[in-house]
C-alpha cells in the first residue's frame, strides 16, 4: 500500500513497545487519522491506552501476530533482536526503521565501524577483548577513558569511565568491550533529523543537553551561543548518518562539543529521543508526529521552532508519597504557560517519570519557568 495516496484514514500504525515514547506518539497519530496498536511488554505500561498486545518482543511469533494487519511496524526502543526484524521484512511487513540502519544503534561497536567508514568525526576507540588489549588503549589515552558495554546500555548504564582494566573485569565475559578516549568536552549537543523511506529528510535545529548521572535532565532549544556555523556542521553530521545508514523515522545523533569547538559523535539513537521532547510545544511539528509520518511515507512536516527558546526539564523520580498528577493544580496555577507531560509510571530514585515544557522569547525567563515547574514534582 502507498502511504502517500487515498486517506490516512486506512493507515494503521503498530509500536514495538510499551514505554513513554509509545505513549506519546498517540494523540499526533490520532490527530493524523492514523489507527496506532501498540505491543507492551507488560500490562499497564506508559502507552497502556493503545496497547492492542502484551508479550515478548524477542519472541518472533509474538511480534509476527502483531503484525499482521499494521501498515508499519515501529518501534518504542531498539532492542527488538535482529532475527525477529529480518524475519518480518521477508514476511513483507514494513518496518521502520529496518534492520539494516537498526542495527548500528543496537551495537555501539558495529556503529563505530560504521561511522568510521563514513567518514564522521568521533573519539578514538578501539574493541577490547581483554584487560592486556585496554591496558594498552589506557596507556595511549592519558590513563583515563570510557569503557561501553556493545549492547543493551542507555541512560548512563553499560558506561564506566576506568583507569585500570581490573574496574571491567566482570564485563569481559560478555565478549568485546568497546574502549573509547576520555573526551575533553565543552558540552554535550544533540541534533534530530527526521527521513521518510522514500528520501526526503529535515533537520530539527540543534540543542544543547544538560546531563546528571548520566540522565539527561534538561533541553534547551536551539543550542546558546552556537550560531549559523554550528547548525550547519551538525545538521550535515545528522544528514550524512541518517542517509549512510539508511535511518527511517526520527535519528537523535547525541554530540560532543570539544574545547577546541570541533563535534564528535558520540551515540546514536533511532526513535524519538529524550533531546527532542521540546519540540511537542516549542516546535512547528514535533517529533513524535514527525516520527509517525516518516515511517508512514508521509511528507514531512516544518521541524522549525515556534518561538525562540524552548526548554524542558525532565521529572526524575517524582514524589514518593503521592502522584504527579496530585502535584497539577499547583504547578499549573503558578506557572500557566507551561506544558507538562507524565508517563504514567510509577515513581521510583532517578526514574523518567514525565516532563517539562516552557516556550517563549527570553531564554532566562523559559529556563526558570521550566525549572520551576517542575520543581513542583520532585520529592
């Protein structure tokens, strides 16, 4: 079926995954006409409104059930195991984004080699197998570097910055450990684009990320104090990765800025990401609508701010001894232009439990805004 022919009434979407990104693609594809199923891993998950399915997405028979009679499969999270993907596609089932691109956010290691072959600017690194071969990248580093379980890691975990082999040992049984040089960063940037399967792309403006514990806390849209120069550099580094790899639907490319003001890419991500929950209130066309019409086929939409400044700051954790939802009133009274999102998830230390979205023309007055508001929340 062509996606882009008769209405979006016929299109029927199926998500790969119960989580908040699930969640929050809903209400744009319903307001797109787009019928969504969604399969959760368990009951009573973020995106438990839409969820048609519950079970195992390693299991192919589960997600080829699923399948069948969605136009697309996508996905909440990259962690659906190759063989299940590529048992799909030669079923026929579209899936986006494939296994081919997918695959390079799943293994950090194949994504290196990747990206090294495209030419992108990223840190030194190498595969390590065991504590003799990071001995030696230690003692061609300064001693100190970060050390990256392949597979499975995200939001700090699967990360250990070591200065000795001996702070990984339990990691080496699970084979080769990807070694990368300790960069010297000013701050951390992340640039979004969005590509359809036929070939048309946009690029969200770069933004600036502020990270606690591995977790990024706070968004501001578009990065301070980068300028034209910037944009371009890190609109053509996410242009060139979305179209080398062959990503459909949203690409987060997660950036270093160095001190001497180069950018390296540090981690990929194939989905809606944490870095462009800003755009739900602060963009033209935010990226979970923009996700739902790229792996559709559907022609894009503006991905240009609607104000200056955007910024959101994530909910961690939440209040221990009542909902977020309990907190509403009052952060809504003292703070009436902000827009707040919650994931229906249960509090708990350092869980993304929902966030914060503050829009306007001063990037002070956002940011405390912003700030604020979710101060409302916290324990």
């Amino acid at each position: 079926m062509d996606a882009t022919k008769g209405s979006t009434m016929a299109l029927t979407l199926g998500i790969v995954g119960g989580g908040q990104l699930a969640r929050m693609m809903i209400a744009p594809a319903v307001e797109l006409g787009v019928q969504v199923r969604v399969l959760a891993e368990e009951p009573g998950m973020s995106a438990a409104i839409a969820a048609t399915a519950t079970g195992d997405y390693r299991d192919l028979e589960t997600v080829r059930a699923f399948a069948e009679g969605v136009d697309v499969v996508t996905f909440d999270h990259e962690h659906v195991p190759q063989e299940v993907l590529r048992a799909l596609v030669a079923d026929g089932v579209r899936v986006h984004p494939g296994p081919d691109a997918l695959q390079f956010a799943q293994d950090k290691l194949a994504m290196r080699a990747r990206l090294a072959e495209l030419g992108m600017p990223q840190p030194e690194w190498a595969a390590v197998t065991d504590a003799g071969q990071l001995q030696a990248f230690l003692d061609d580093h300064g001693g100190r570097v970060v050390v990256k379980t392949p597979r499975g890691g995200y939001d700090g975990k699967g990360v250990r910055v070591v200065a000795d082999p001996s702070e990984v040992a339990d990691w080496f049984d699970g084979g080769a450990l990807l070694a990368e040089e300790l960069v010297d960063f000013s701050r951390e940037l992340a640039q979004q684009v969005a590509r359809r399967p036929s070939g048309d792309l946009v690029a969200y403006p770069v933004v600036e990320t502020v990270q606690r514990g591995g977790v990024c806390a706070e968004v501001i849209a578009p990065a301070p104090r980068g300028g034209s120069r910037l944009a371009e550099v890190a609109a053509g580094i996410g242009t060139a990765i979305a179209e080398g790899l062959g990503v459909t639907g949203m690409l987060a490319v997660e950036l270093f800025e160095t001190t001497d003001e180069r950018l390296l890419v540090n981690e990929l991500a194939m989905r809606p990401h944490n870095s462009g929950h800003w755009g739900q209130d602060g963009a033209v066309t935010g990226q979970f609508e923009q996700h739902v019409r790229a792996v559709l086929d559907l022609p894009l939409g503006d991905p240009q701010p609607r104000q200056p400044w955007a910024v959101m700051v994530n909910i961690l954790g939440g209040p221990a001894h009542d909902t977020l939802e309990s907190r509403f009133p009052a952060a809504l009274e003292a703070h009436p232009a902000v827009k707040l999102h919650t994931y229906g998830k249960a509090p708990r230390p350092g869980r993304k439990v929902g966030h914060v979205n503050a829009v306007g023309d001063d990037l002070d007055t956002v940011v405390y805004e912003a700030r604020a508001a979710a101060a409302f929340f916290a324990d």
